[in-house]
C-alpha cells in the first residue's frame, strides 16, 4: 500500500495515474468478486479475482514509488479497496454458511472502533494514523485467509488443506487485527495527551 501524510510530500496532485487507474479497476472488481460467489458460485473465478486485486495493490504501490506518482487520491483508495474486499469476502461466506456470523461481527467491530477514533484525531490536527507493521501483516493474513477458506468448501483432500490452512490464516489474522487496533487506540490516547499539531497519516 501507498502510505504517507499531510505533513509529507505528495509527488503529485493528478487523479489520472497509472497506479491511481489500478486502484480504481480493484474497487470495480468487488461488486463482480459479490456476484461470482453469491450468483453462480465460481469460487476459483472469485479466487482468481482476489489473486488479481492482491497483485494490483502490491503493483500500483510499486509504480507509485518508482515514477513518484504517489498522490492523496491513491493513499485513500489503497485501504478503501482493501476494506472493501475483506469486508465483502466475509459478508458473502458468511451467507453462503462457510464462515459463522460472529467472526464477522468481530471484524467489522474493531473497523468501527477505528472510525470511533477519528474525531478523537481531528481534535489534534489528525485525519488518521500512520499504517502499522501488525496492520500491515493483519491484512496480508486476511486476504490469504479466506481464498483458502472458500477453496476449502470442498470434501476432497486438497480441500482439506485448503480449509486447514485458511483458517489458521484468518486465526492468526483476526488476533493481529485486534492487535493493530488496540495500537491504534493506545495511539490515540498518547495523542490527546499532547498539544494539536498538522499532520495526518493513515489508520491501517
């Protein structure tokens, strides 16, 4: 993902760049990701869909630094898209019974915990909080997590691995997740304690 803040430099303001075009195509793929697995149940179509959106989000990041075109826009449709997808692929389990409701809930509960946050950060001259490294590999987990779930629905060895392997990713995803929020609120608190200032970074 593309990071940064208001208190550094942007290496441009144009909306219409090649990694800001690949952010946007990821965030059209999510209604079809909806409609393959809850329509026709094409869930390695979907998977292969969430393979493309993984290498787009690593692939825009990469042309963004390397032509110095990161911009506001991309460092805003980076986690949108990512959220999107989570939340989407968790939503479409669980109706389709894969996954049950509580993890769901569980997720979605430390995202509002976040949005709880921020006007708590604007107070000090803040729109959000920088990415952290648990937040970053949170969502890598994620991500990894329930493709594999999903591959998983069959009752065939390789299913079995599958299943096996994403769930150990979604445990291990859903504990960091937390991890990364709770940083993110003890963040916050240490903030308030301190004068405002003019800055913003990114809540990942």
């Amino acid at each position: 993902m593309r990071g940064g803040s208001e208190g550094a430099s942007y290496d441009t303001d144009r909306v219409l760049t090649l990694p800001n075009a690949l952010s946007f195509l990821r965030l059209l793929g999510v209604p079809l990701f909806v409609w393959l697995i809850l329509g026709p149940h094409s869930d390695r179509w979907a998977v292969l869909l969430l393979m493309a959106a993984g290498f787009s989000d690593w692939l825009d990041g990469h042309l963004a630094r390397a032509w110095h075109q990161t911009s506001r826009v991309g460092q805003m449709l980076d986690p949108i898209a990512d959220r999107l997808y989570i939340g989407s692929t968790l939503i479409c389990l669980a109706i389709r019974d894969i996954i049950p409701w509580w993890l769901v809930v569980l997720l979605v509960a430390r995202d509002l915990l976040l949005v709880c946050l921020v006007p708590l950060l604007r107070t000090r001259g803040y729109t959000s909080l920088p990415v952290h490294l648990i937040g970053k590999a949170a969502t890598f987990c994620l991500l990894y997590a329930f493709p594999l779930v999903l591959l998983g629905a069959g009752g065939t060895a390789w299913a079995l691995a599958a299943r096996v392997s994403g769930w150990s990713f979604a445990i291990w995803g859903t504990a960091l997740y937390w991890w990364a929020g709770l940083l993110y609120v003890r963040q916050t608190w240490h903030l308030m304690q301190g004068p405002r200032v003019s800055r913003s970074g990114r809540i990942g």
